[in-house]
C-alpha cells in the first residue's frame, strides 16, 4: 500500500508542503499551538528588525548624519533585544551595529 500524501501551496511563502495530520497526542496538540503562536511573534519582532535596519539605511543615503547618529542607539537596543530572543545571533546584531556606526562616520 502506498501512503497517500496531500500536497498545498501556502499563499503567503508561494511554497509547498505536506498537510500534518492530526496530532496523536495530548502534549503534541499544546505543542502545535505554542508553535503557532511562536510563529507569530517571531514574524512581528523579525518586522520590527527589518523596518529598524531600513530606517536606518535611509537616513545614510539621504546622508542625514544627525539624525542617523540620534537613533543609532535605539537601532542597537532593538537589535539587542532581538538577538536576546534568539531570532538572530548576538555576532550579527553587533556586526549590523558596528557596519552601520562605520557608514555613520564615513559621512
């Protein structure tokens, strides 16, 4: 016998992937809500870092060096405290603060 397997396209990523079955066990069931809702957030804070990187970046192209060096330290709280939730590695939040901060000085 041969495994019947469903296949959907996801609207949002335009990917496939195979429909899980339902859950078999109690735990399982809270575990596949807790994911859900993970997921969510994750999405939000990944949002906030992204939109905090292009701000950023559009302040140095339109070479706007005061205002860029103002919010500079809120870009490094935010990256922070996304690098505390483990969305992205602490290395790459200050990798992304000290390449930004160069650009800062070089304007």
């Amino acid at each position: 016998m041969s495994k019947i397997v469903k296949y959907s396209v996801d609207q949002y990523n335009f990917t496939i992937y195979t429909i899980a079955l339902m859950a078999n066990t109690k735990s399982a069931i809270k575990r596949v809500r807790r994911i859900s809702r993970q997921t969510t957030v994750n999405k939000s804070r990944k949002n906030k870092f992204k939109s905090a990187l292009k701000k950023m970046n559009s302040l140095i192209e339109k070479k706007n060096k005061k205002e860029a060096s103002a919010f500079l330290p809120k870009l490094n709280s935010e990256l922070m405290k996304i690098a505390k939730t483990g969305l992205i590695k602490k290395q790459n939040a200050s990798r992304n603060v000290s390449r930004i901060t160069k650009k800062i000085n070089s304007l």
